[in-house]
C-alpha cells in the first residue's frame, strides 16, 4: 500500500506553533502531549486520507476536509493523483473558521 505524503502550509505550521506556545504558557507537558496528539492524527491521514469532514458540509467553498482533534480543526487537501495531503490550517474549534477560506 501506497502512503500519502502530508506537507504543510507555512500557515499551518505558524498556526500549530501557536497552539503549542499557548498551551505551553500554562503546562509544558500538557503542551507536548498535545503536540503528539496533533502529529499522531496527521499521520494517521497518510492512511486513511477520507477520513475528514468535507467542508462543503460546514459551509466552506473550498476542495479541502476537516480532521477534528479534541477541540481543534485540521484542514486539509487532499490530493489522490500526487497521493499528497497539505495541511492548509490548524486551527481552535471555537474561531469564525469559514473565515479561512475567504
């Protein structure tokens, strides 16, 4: 079986570092724990690339997929010809998402 690649978007990379920090401010452990949480699911998308929401259903006009993560948002391409996934945001549930794609 074939493997997807997983690329991120230096947006995506900015966005997670400042989800670590922020976490880290008030437990450095928990800030790791989260970050393997996060790396481990990504992962797992190389996978089982469908496995997102696609966020046509959360009102996004945008070929990408959801991964949700406790109470975060991975959005994500998937592209099956190059058999690559770009992580395009991470992001706290809680934010005006569709905000993203605009």
């Amino acid at each position: 079986m074939l493997l997807t690649s997983i690329e991120y978007t230096q947006t995506a990379l900015d966005e997670l570092d400042g989800i670590i920090e922020h976490i880290y401010q008030d437990s450095p452990t928990r800030a790791e724990s989260y970050f393997k949480r996060l790396d481990k699911a990504i992962d797992n998308l190389s996978q089982s690339p469908l496995i997102g929401v696609v966020c046509s259903k959360k009102n996004i006009q945008a070929d990408c997929r959801i991964l949700i993560v406790d109470n975060y948002l991975i959005f994500y391409h998937y592209m099956p010809q190059k058999q690559l996934i770009k992580i395009l945001h991470i992001v706290y549930g809680n934010v005006q998402y569709q905000k993203l794609f605009t």
